[in-house]
C-alpha cells in the first residue's frame, strides 16, 4: 500500500483565509479570556506578528489587525470538504484529526500517469482550494501522517528504508508519548529511534504498551486500521467570507473555491450536476438562493461563467457574509469517445452550454425554440417554448419525408388580391390539400401550391374553399 497524507498546519487560518482575494495581516485567536496568537499568515509575520503572541500585542504592532476567532467546526468541515474532492482519485480515504486527510493511492498511480503526476495535480488542486498543505507519502498511513506532521514532504515507496526514516522523528509527534515528554527527554529519548533502542519491555512496563504499538503501527509491523470517510449523496460546501461583500463580482473569488470542490466531487461520482444552488447568506436578511439547471456537467470554467451571469442580475437585499453552493441533482456523466471514431455530436456540449450562459445572462425564458404540435394548421404546427439544450441533430437515414415548408410564415395570411394565372405569378407545385379544425372551430380547407414571384421568390400560396388566393410564406 502507499498513503499520501495532506497536513494542513495552518488550517485554523485556511478555513478564513480561502475566501479572500488579496493577502491582508490576518491572525486566529485562540477563545480564552487571555486571548492569543494561534497562526498569523504571511503578512501579519512580516510585521512581527507570530504565534503564541498575545492579541493585545499584536493590535499594538498592527491596529488594523483582522482578528479571527478559532472555529474547530469550520476546520472539521474544512477538513470533509478536502476528503470529498480528494476522492477524484481514490475512494480509500480517512480523516486524520485535526489537521490531516490520507488517501491510499497505490491503486490508481497508472491511471493518472505516475506517482509525480498525481502529485503535483494535487498540489495545484489544493491551490485552487486556497489550502496550503505538507505532502508526504510512505508505505503506512501513520508513517505519512508522522512524516507530514514533521513538515517533511517526502515520498517513501514501498521497499525503501521506511524504519531509518520513521527513527529520526521526533517522539513528540506520537499520541501515546504525551503524558511522558519529561520522562523521555529525561532519559535521552528524543526520538523514535532513540525509543526502539531502549528495551521493549522496560518501555511498555513504564509508558504503555500503546506507545510501542504506535511505533510499529508507522513500521508497518502491526496492521493499522482506519476509519473510512463515505461521501454524501451530494455536495455541499460552504465559506465564510473574511469580510462582508456588497459586490456580487468580489464574490467570485470564493465561489470558485467551491467549484472546484464540488468538481473533485462530481469526478469521484462519475457524475455531472444538473441543479445546483448557490445560497448567499445575510446577516439580516434571508438568504439570496439562486437555483438553476445545467446539462450533466462538471467543467469549473462553464459552471462559473453561468455563476457570473446569475449573479450580475442579482440585486442583494444585504452584505454577503457567506457563500453556501448545494448540488442538488446530479446525473451520471458518459465517457465520451475518442478521435479514432468521429462523433456525430461532438458540438452537442458546447452548444447547450452558450445556451445555459444565455439563459443565465438573459432569463430563463428567454431563450427561445420553436418546437413541433401536433396539428396540420401550418400556423399551430410550432409553438414557442424554453430552449433548455440543442436539438439533436440526424442524419439523412433518420429524418422521415415532410412536405415542404417555408421558413417564413406569416404573422397572418395576405390575400393575393388575383387569381395566380392573371398575374405573372407562376405556380411551380401542387395542391397540397389541408382540411381540419373542425372540431375546436377553427376550420380550415385549403389547397396549397408553391408559386415564383416577379423577383425569382418562392410563395407559398394557397385557395380557400371560396375560391380566393392568400399569400402564406416565404421560402428562404
């Protein structure tokens, strides 16, 4: 087995940080009546500002300080959100609290080209997270998550010298070995290595027998079994903005850490959503819930142009102060086929998905198709509906013969004042008789010819049951 673990050390930062477009001096205090410095981002360390600072000094360096309560919460959901996009992946995945996620990834390394390749998609996936992680991969999931921990982002494959490498890490990252630091820094136990080197009895009479089990669990010695993360039916991935927003344009920014969540999702499931929600919440107000419908698709660039669209005719009741994005119906997605075969639709996705910008920037309806009726009445043939996608197209071999029609018809039919053979009308095909309505009241019995006009144009004409001509479209 080979597990990659995903340490977030400055996940208490993250789960704020994320939403934000530009870097501000930005810290996470710790809830206590003594406040302090729990982790300060780039900006607030270049002003001196570190961790374990107390708030009351830190304000002093920096009056304009964003300080932000620790919210363990939002770090657990932070840390689900992470294992549902990585299972784009593999399904093999376990949170390690309170900052870790592991995934087993032996399985699919030839699928996505190799152990460097699947690094470094996840590397730039956790970038458009807007997660800062330390990556670290070794035969066992307890040696990776120890390694990452160590802020070593190593990769360790099976056969190498895992029991070297696991001896020169610092005892203090065991679970087991944190009631007995003092002990073991009094006798010279600094590390793993400096533990398997004192006798194992002795070891387990005065520190627990778990102490040992956890080294051997990293070597791989005794099994180490993990509690699986099973993903939701659906996504639902939310962000609490660092301040409030009154643009719906600086809202893109976070919503588009949310798409790419919500891809990772749908490339898990295989699937691609339909419906999906993208909830606005307010202080005082109600959320903003805008819903729409998509063509089975996961692609983050179409989702957030059909976003952008909605929400530039959005008009905010309130200040946004976080943004929650729902897939609320998804379908599964078809594997689409090579070039060795051409395919007959191959425009079919492209297309619906101008249609859904056009409806997002226009109105659901209005985007519009005419659409067959079933009635012999040229002028309810067609009706107008919402146009949700393309029509398919067919081939010659699908398409049954029709009588020909023109493209133009007219709002009402326009008597021709003669009868064709007074004019230089001439008539080219027909009749073609139409007789029916009789049962709503609108009956009709008309014979329809095509005819060629003074300037080369085909008419379509007809004669009603009285003898007289009509004029009723134009052939393009």
């Amino acid at each position: 087995m080979l597990w990659t673990c995903l340490h977030f050390p400055d996940l208490p930062l993250g789960v704020f940080a994320r939403g934000e477009a530009r870097e501000r001096a930005t810290v996470v205090s710790s809830v206590s009546h003594r406040p302090d410095v729990i982790a300060a981002n780039g900006a607030a360390k270049r002003r001196g500002i570190v961790p374990g600072l107390s708030i009351a000094a830190a304000l002093a360096l920096d009056a304009e300080l964003s300080i932000h309560l620790r919210d363990e919460r939002a770090e657990a959901a932070a840390l689900e959100s992470i294992a549902l996009w990585a299972g784009q992946w593999t399904p093999t995945i376990s949170i390690d609290p309170p900052a870790c996620v592991l995934a087993e990834i032996s399985g699919c390394l030839n699928y996505f080209g190799g152990f460097d390749r699947l690094h470094q998609q996840i590397d730039r996936g956790l970038a458009q997270l807007g997660f800062s992680a330390v990556v670290a991969t070794a035969p066992t999931a307890l040696a990776a998550s120890l390694f990452a921990r160590a802020g070593q982002a190593i990769a360790i494959e099976p056969g190498a010298d895992l029991a070297r490498r696991l001896a020169a890490l610092p005892v203090a990252l065991l679970d087991h070995a944190q009631a007995a630091l003092d002990t073991l820094s009094g006798i010279g136990a600094h590390t793993l290595g400096d533990v398997l080197a004192l006798p194992r009895d002795g070891v387990a009479r005065r520190f627990g027998q778990g102490l040992l089990d956890e080294i051997d669990r990293a070597r791989g010695t005794l099994p180490d079994a993990r509690l699986l993360f099973v993903a939701p039916e659906r996504y639902q991935g939310q962000i609490e903005l660092p301040s409030p927003v009154e643009e719906t344009e600086a809202l893109l920014f976070a919503i588009k850490r949310l798409v790419t969540e919500l891809a990772g999702f749908l490339q898990g499931r295989g699937a691609g959503v339909t419906r999906l929600r993208c909830d606005l919440m307010h202080e005082d107000e109600r959320p903003t819930s805008i819903v729409f419908g998509l063509a089975a698709t996961r692609r983050i660039e179409h989702i957030l142009h059909v976003l952008r669209e909605r929400l530039a005719r959005e008009q905010l009741p309130d200040r946004v102060e976080a943004i929650r994005l729902v897939s609320e119906e998804i379908a599964p997605l078809a594997a689409k086929e090579g070039d060795f075969f051409a395919a007959a639709n191959k425009d079919s996705e492209a297309g619906a998905q101008l249609i859904e910008r056009l409806r997002a920037r226009l109105g659901e309806d209005a985007v519009r198709a005419l659409a067959l009726h079933a009635d012999h009445r040229p002028e309810l043939a067609t009706q107008s509906t919402a146009m949700i996608a393309l029509p398919r197209s067919t081939t010659a071999g699908d398409r049954s013969p029709l009588p020909l029609r023109p493209l133009w018809l007219m709002a009402a039919p326009r008597p021709l004042g003669a009868d064709p053979a007074s004019t230089p009308l001439q008539l080219l095909s027909g009749p073609e008789r139409i007789e029916t309505g009789w049962w709503d009241g609108g009956d009709i019995g008309r014979d329809y010819f095509v005819g060629c006009g003074t300037r080369g144009e085909e008419l379509w004409l007809y004669r009603d049951r009285g003898g007289q001509w009509f004029v009723h479209g134009i052939f393009a």
